[in-house]
C-alpha cells in the first residue's frame, strides 16, 4: 500500500491491510468500544441529573437523551460526509475524481454503498459509529452547562450544529491522516484533547456569554451564591460512568493493522499500542484526582472532575507520554482547571453549571500545548511531520474560532428571536411542570432546596430566585 492511500485515507486503509478473519474481529472491537462509550452518556446524564434541581432533573435527563436522537441522523446525512470531504480545508475533495482522498470522500456520501448493508465492508458502519459517539460527547459537554434555562428547541439546535458540523470540520483537519494541519504542520492530537473537548468547551462559551446566569446565581453587587446539586452522589457516580466509558474512547481511537509492527496505529496512522494509552488514561485519573483534589481543599465535585480534566489534559499525547509525564501534566492540569472554574464562576460571572470550560476547554486546549512542550519533535502521520510547538499553536489558533464563533452567533441569533431561553415563569416554576405538566418528586420536595448566599447562609433556593426575578436581591 503507497503512503498516499494511506494518507488519504483511514477506512480504507483498514480494509485493505486487514485479512477476512482479522477484519471480523476488528469489527468486533470496534463494536465493543462503542458499547463501552455508551456509559459515556449514561454518565452525563446522571452527572447533570445531579447537579440539576429537583425541579429540572427530567428535563436535564430527557436533554441528553434527545441528543442521542437528533444528532445521529444529522450524522449520518452530512456529519461524516464532511469528516471525508473536507480534509484539505473549506472546499470539499472532488468525490467522483481518481484520487484515494476523492475515493474516501465517495464513501462518506450517505447514499453510497459503504453506508449500508454491505457483506464486503467490515469496518465502516462500526468505525462510522465510533464517531458518532464521540459526536454526542461534544453536545453533552454542552448540555451541562447551560441546565435550568435554555429552551430544549434551541439546544437541540446548538446539538446538531457543534456535533455534526463543527467538531467533525476540525476532527478532518487534525485528526485525520490526510487533514491539512497533520500533512503542512504536524499537528499532533490523538485521543483527541482539543479535537472534541477543547472544542466542545468553547462552542459553549459562546453560548453560555449569550445566554446568561440562573436566575438568583448572582447578587444586585455580582457577587456569586452557590446553586447546591440536588443529588452530588449521583452526580459523582455520573462522573465515574463517564471515566468508563473513556476506556471505550481511547480504544475507539485507534486504528487495526495486520501488516505492520505492532498491529495498532494511532488516528494518524503512526504506531502505537492499547498498552501505551491503558497506560496514559489510568496515570491520567489518578493524577488528575490528585490535582483536583488538592487545588479544591477536597471537594467532592471538583475532586473528581480533576480527574477528567487530567485525563483530558494527557490525550493529545497519550501514544507517546511516559507515565511519570502523564501524572505530572495531569496532576498540574488539575489545579489549573479548579482555579479557572472558579475564576470563570467568580470573576467572570459565566454560570457554567458544571465547569464544562474550564474541564474541556481549557483543559483540551491546553492538551494541545502539552504536546508542542513535552513532545515536539515526534513524528505524525505516514510523512513523518515533527510535531512542534508552531504546529500545536496553529492548531489551536485554528480551533479556537472555529469553536467559539458558530456557539456565540448561533445563540445571539437564537436570543434576538427570543428561542434561546425560557421564560422567566418557566425558570421559577422549574422545566418538568413546564415541559411534562408535572414535578416528578414528591409534592413541593424542592421547596426545601437551598442555595448558598454570599454571606454563606444557606437560604430558600425558591425564595431567593422569585427575589431576584423582581430585581430584589
């Protein structure tokens, strides 16, 4: 097989190095691993069902499910068709040309053959899946932050739009053996750092600095009051669903090979192992558990968001990290991420209702610039292109706009026709009387939620947000 096919093309470089008997197992792991990732999103689910109020759990829960339902045909019919297409910058590669990049945009049409029922095709419905999971990832990040007061409409919107148009456009840019970052600068990313969650991050931003605060999370002074989970436990066990299901991602990130030493490439078709990144995520965790912890005096939430963000921090190089590395820049990420949070939350005045950017955003991004520090220098991709620290800073100048100007406009766009938040009667009375025509607990059970004052009093969630509404407090 020449390099240019291989460059061009990921799917089909699969298929072709791989024996009959050795595509069906590659089929099979693949189709585990997207087993594995679905605890990724049984774990946002409760991870935001936790922090939500009680008045707002089921239509924080039912949010993450219906992303699952319009961000998998929108997908299929244009999402992988840009992942294919668009390598080489905004105008797509001729599909019905000679060559192999035309030849994988072809397979990518919804229509085609690859796309269906297909006895000769092992790899690509499983591998197309993969994908798609890590799709619904980027809407779920957002999903988190903007709980309690955006319409349901106009999130499903921001869904479709970050998960089948914006992260998989960078993602064939940078995580592709042919994207133009990887062949012209290196670009270096590969269990996806900035390519989901950096991205994800700051889409979100954009949208969170158009939506606005909960109402009652910030004083007539800006000062900030905490909004207390209704359930930290389940939120936790949220978290820990999500680290499983990561070992699913990193394995699905991944491509098989029958023909080359040691049988497993990375995205960029450089070799790697599944021992080298079992290696990178559990160091990862551990570390970032570390950091978090201690940057948050030991809070619970906090503690264990360090770890996600540890693990973040290490994915863009987690094929070429040594362990003692992978728990440093963890541990470190960590601290750096609480800090952040807290400066977003306090300083900024962003109500992030999970530190959705400061977790994947800063800390995918940051990724990124580990790996032009720690590991220039390293080759990417079947040309050998030395990763550098000018490549990675390309990367993220390319990312960053990329992200957070579609999540800004859309919104601004969704608020100027009034779509983009509920009512403020609807806030107060809470999304599931409002969505559902009833509160799923007990009779006036939220009315005994508290939310923490700045003068750390704990006080009626109820009543000071009816205060606030009216401009009181």
């Amino acid at each position: 097989m020449t390099p240019t096919l291989m460059q061009a093309v990921d799917i089909d470089t699969v298929n072709a190095a791989l024996t009959q008997d050795s595509k069906v197992l590659a089929e099979q792991f693949y189709f585990f691993t997207v087993a594995i990732m679905w605890l990724i999103h049984a774990g946002f689910m409760s991870y935001e069902a936790g922090v939500a109020r009680r008045k707002n759990v089921m239509a924080t829960a039912l949010k993450n499910i219906l992303t699952i339902a319009v961000v998998t045909p929108a997908f299929y019919y244009f999402g992988w068709v840009i992942y294919g297409c668009f390598q080489r910058g905004f105008i797509p590669t001729d599909p019905w040309g000679d060559s192999a990049e035309a030849a994988f945009c072809a397979s990518t049409i919804p229509w085609g053959d690859a796309m269906g029922p297909n006895l000769a095709d092992n790899i690509t419905g499983v591998f197309w899946a993969a994908f798609l999971l890590f799709s619904w990832t980027t809407g779920s990040i957002l999903s988190g932050a903007v709980i309690e007061r955006i319409r349901l409409s106009a999130y499903l919107i921001l869904a479709v739009v970050l998960g089948s148009i914006v992260w998989i456009l960078d993602a064939a840019w940078g995580w592709s053996a042919g994207g133009w970052l990887v062949t012209d600068f290196g670009f270096h990313d590969a269990i996806a750092s900035g390519v989901v969650h950096g991205v994800a991050g700051i889409f979100t931003l954009g949208v969170l600095l158009q939506l606005g605060p909960r109402i009652g999370k910030y004083d007539l002074k800006g000062r900030m009051r905490r909004f207390l989970p209704h359930n930290l436990h389940m939120t936790l066990l949220g978290l820990m669903l999500i680290f499983a299901g990561f070992y699913g991602f990193y394995a699905a990130c991944l491509v098989i090979t029958s023909t080359a030493f040691p049988g497993w490439l990375n995205i960029y078709l450089n070799p790697t192992t599944l021992s080298a990144i079992t290696f990178t995520i559990t160091v990862g965790f551990a570390g970032g558990f570390i950091g978090g912890y201690f940057a948050s005096r030991g809070d619970p939430f906090w503690t264990v968001s360090g770890g996600l963000a540890g693990v973040i921090s290490v994915s863009a190089g987690a094929d070429v990290y040594a362990p003692s590395l992978v728990f440093l820049i963890s541990a470190g990420t960590a601290a750096i991420v609480v800090w952040v949070g807290g400066v977003i939350e306090q300083k900024l005045r962003i109500d992030d209702a999970v530190g959705a950017v400061a977790v994947h955003g800063v800390a995918g991004f940051l990724g990124l610039l580990w790996v032009g520090i720690f590991a220039a220098g390293y080759p990417t991709g079947v040309n050998n292109v030395p990763s550098s620290f000018e490549g990675q800073l390309i990367g993220i100048l390319t990312f960053f706009p990329l992200a957070f100007l579609p999540g800004y406009a859309i919104a601004w766009l969704l608020k100027k026709m009034n779509l983009l938040r509920v009512p403020v009667e609807v806030e107060l009375e809470g999304l599931d009387v409002a969505e559902f025509g009833q509160d799923f607990y007990p009779e006036h059970a939220h009315a005994g939620e508290k939310i923490i004052d700045v003068d750390g009093t704990a006080r009626s969630a109820d009543e000071i947000s009816r205060q606030a509404a009216k401009g009181l407090v």
